[in-house]
C-alpha cells in the first residue's frame, strides 16, 4: 500500500489503502456472512436430523414387540409342524397305513393286483414303488422279478392310457382329441 507519505510532494504513487482496505473487509464480510448462513443451515439440519432419528427410533420400538412376536409365531408353527411330520413319521413306522387298509388280511395275489392298480397310476415311480414293496414284503419276492421287467412297465403304461381313452370318450362323448400322458 502506497499512502504517499514516504514521498514528498510526489503524485507517481495515489494513495489507494483505503481502497485496498475496502476490499478485503468486504471479502472478509462476505466470509463472516456465508460462515454464519452454514451454521444455521448446519444447526437446521441438525434438528431435522435429531427429528428423523427420534421419529425412527419411536417406529423401532413399536415394532420391536410386533417382530418378537413374529419371530415366536414363526417359531411355534416350526415347532408344531416338526411335531406333526413326527407324529406322521411315527403312526408310518407302527403300520398305520397297512393296519387301515388291512393290508395283513391280503394274500398274494391280491396284494399283486391291488400294487398293479397303483402302479399303473404312478407311471414309472409307481412300478418302482411296487418294487421296493413287493421285495420288503415276505413271500412276495418272486413277484418282484417280474414287476423289475421293462415288459410289465410298457404293458401298464398302455393300459393305464387306453383307461384314460376309453373314461375320456365314454365320459366326454367325443374324447380321443386329449394329449396322453408322455406325449407333445
């Protein structure tokens, strides 16, 4: 800053302090201006913020109690349905199937044909089933060489189709215009 008092009587150098001083209190103003309107927007969304979170934090504990009871439901249904698929595994252990259809009172053949109608519902899981039933039931095993053959597979399959036929045209009037089980 030149205020001219280092020279006498000399005009090369104004005085232009003031200027100069002017200026940088109001970049200085400006700076004290913008600070304090970021404390305020600062402070604002502070409080805005401290609102949100009390407003989330009253929300968690109304649902703290709802979602623990929740969690014990979910829990209790587990529970009981373990309880019943064990209850159902146990009453198929102790032959509650066989005891209701008096399985016990069937003799061979009977037992042959009642296992040949399921399979032939059953398609290839069906005969696989009456496989491994007719091998686990004493005096059946015979039985179960022929039920192993593709021959009987083919024969059930086809009957169990032509049933379906035969149901679909006498029950329809028209029938025969169906897609059958195994084909597109």
């Amino acid at each position: 800053c030149c205020d001219g008092s280092d020279e006498a009587n000399s005009t090369d150098c104004p005085n232009g302090c003031i200027a100069l001083a002017t200026e940088a209190f109001g970049a200085l103003s400006r700076g004290c201006l913008r600070r304090a309107e970021l404390a305020i927007a600062a402070a604002k969304a502070a409080s805005s913020d401290a609102e949100r979170l009390s407003a989330a934090r009253a929300q968690l504990a109304t649902a703290t109690p709802t979602i623990d009871a929740l969690h014990d439901a979910k829990a209790a249904a587990e529970a009981d349905e373990a309880s019943k698929r064990d209850g159902r595994a146990a009453r198929l252990a102790a032959g509650e199937v066989e005891t209701s259809l008096g399985v016990e009172r069937l003799d061979a053949g009977m037992t042959m044909r009642a296992l040949v109608r399921v399979a032939l519902w059953g398609g290839v899981e069906g005969v696989d089933r009456m496989y491994d039933l007719l091998v686990e039931r004493p005096g059946l095993e015979e039985a179960a060489e022929e039920v192993d053959s593709a021959d009987l597979l083919e024969v059930a399959m086809k009957a169990r189709d032509e049933a379906a036929a035969e149901k679909g045209q006498s029950a329809g009037g028209g029938g025969g215009g169906g897609r059958r089980r195994g084909q597109t």
